[in-house]
C-alpha cells in the first residue's frame, strides 16, 4: 500500500498484514507505521505495478505537477488494483478559510467539482471511478489545541480556536445546511477508482471531530457507548480517536 504525500501519515490502522510505504518530499521526525521514503511524487522510485493500493488522503491539492503525479499513480498501481482520493472543494468556507488563514496553504490545485477530479484520474490512470461520497469539515484546523505558538489576530473571528465555540459553529452549520440545502459546512469529496465492488455513491459521515477531524457514524458512537444516555435537546458525544467533545447530528438514516 501507498500513502502519497503522507506526512507522519495520512492515516492510522492497527492492522499487522498491511505492508505500507509513505511518501513525501522530506521524512518527518514524527513518524507513524510503515517505511518511509522521500521522494517526488511526480517521479516516484518504485517499479512499475508495485502497489495494490494508493492512497491520496488530501494531497493532490499540493503536488505542483499534478498530471505528472496522476500519471505516475496509473503506473505504479497494479492491475485490478484500488485508488482512493480525498480532496477539498475550493468553493466551501471551509477551503476558503483554511486558505485565508493559512496564506493559500499550500493548495495549488483548486478543485471545482467531483466531475474535475473523476474526468482526470480516469484520463491518466485508466482506473474507472468507482464510488464517492462528500466530505464534512470540522474546521478543526482553528482548533487552539491543534496550534503551535500565538494564535494569530484573524483568529479572534473563531473565539481563538475555542473547542467549545467551534463545536457550536459547526452543529450550527450542519443544520443550516440540513434545513436549506446549503454547503457551509461541506469539505471537499473522496472517491474509491480501480476494482472495487461498491456502491456509486455512498452515505457521508456527518459527524466529524473539531479537534482531530475524524469522523464517525453515529450507529457506531453509539455501539461503542461515545453518546450519553441523556434526553436533551442538545446531544454531545466523545471522540473516540482523541476525547475531544462534540455536538451530535444525527445522520440521514437515522432520522
């Protein structure tokens, strides 16, 4: 398996049978599972058909060659292998403030729609698209917990990342969007490519942590005991990944 553009690693997965590789320009000093290798994504240094699976969580967005990188993901996967892909809509208030506050962070690729995205990989990967699903943000990037030094001045417009406020907002958010059919809380799109038996389009998680951005469905906090017994007409559950608390929105199924 490989995760592209990784980072420390795009993903965490207890599992022992997986052989993952992570690739980015430089090693990280905080390293998860895998081996890690620096290289360009846009010339990678792996044979041809190496991989089974590729995972772009969030990446694509970065890569300054981005044909070059699309292609060299059609030649190191392998045949009936799988492609999955995560990236931001630029038209959401989430892109556009992560983009604000970070000074474009790093995104040199804005994507417009799930059709942008498909018409390319399938152009220069010969991998079909599969299925997708849109993905919620949490704004968890303002997250004072996820901050490094003083918090910047633009960041008073969000209480100073405050997890509290934060969680309010995005509860806010999703049921505007929920009772108008807006997109203000909406992060981008994921799609699974190559050979896999999926549906074509699959139910979204609505339910993403504001401090460390998991998400999580709601048949699954409540399997795990992450939602409180309690009758209100405020919900709040406990991230299972970090601990972090957060306003519950029940999702479509479930209503």
């Amino acid at each position: 398996m490989l995760d592209l553009g990784a980072g420390p690693g795009s993903f965490v997965t207890s599992r022992s049978d997986l052989s993952i590789v992570r690739l980015d320009l430089q090693i990280p000093r905080s390293r998860g599972s895998g081996w890690y290798v620096a290289a360009d994504a846009a010339r990678m240094p792996f044979t041809s058909q190496s991989f089974d699976l590729v995972i772009s969580n969030h990446s694509l967005e970065h890569f300054p060659e981005l044909e070059e990188t699309v292609r060299e993901i059609g030649r190191v996967i392998r045949p009936g292998g799988t492609l999955y892909i995560a990236v931001p809509d630029a038209g959401t208030l989430s892109d556009r403030i992560y983009r604000w506050m970070a000074r474009g962070g790093g995104h040199v690729n804005p994507f417009h729609s799930p059709d942008q995205v498909t018409g390319l990989v399938e152009r220069l990967t010969g991998l079909p698209a599969r299925s997708s699903w849109v993905l919620y943000s949490s704004l968890s990037f303002l997250n004072a917990h996820n901050q490094l030094g003083r918090p910047q001045i633009k960041s008073a417009l969000f209480a100073f990342g405050n997890e509290r406020f934060l969680a309010v907002l995005m509860w806010i958010l999703r049921r505007l969007d929920r009772s108008f059919h807006t997109r203000l809380s909406h992060y981008g799109w994921a799609f699974y490519f190559g050979e896999i038996d999926l549906p074509k389009t699959l139910e979204p998680w609505i339910n993403v942590c504001v401090r460390c951005g998991s998400a999580n469905a709601v048949v699954f906090l409540r399997k795990i005991g992450a939602i409180p017994p309690i009758l209100s007409a405020f919900q709040w559950y406990q991230c299972p990944s970090c601990g972090g608390y957060n306003l519950l929105i029940e999702d479509a199924e479930e209503r």
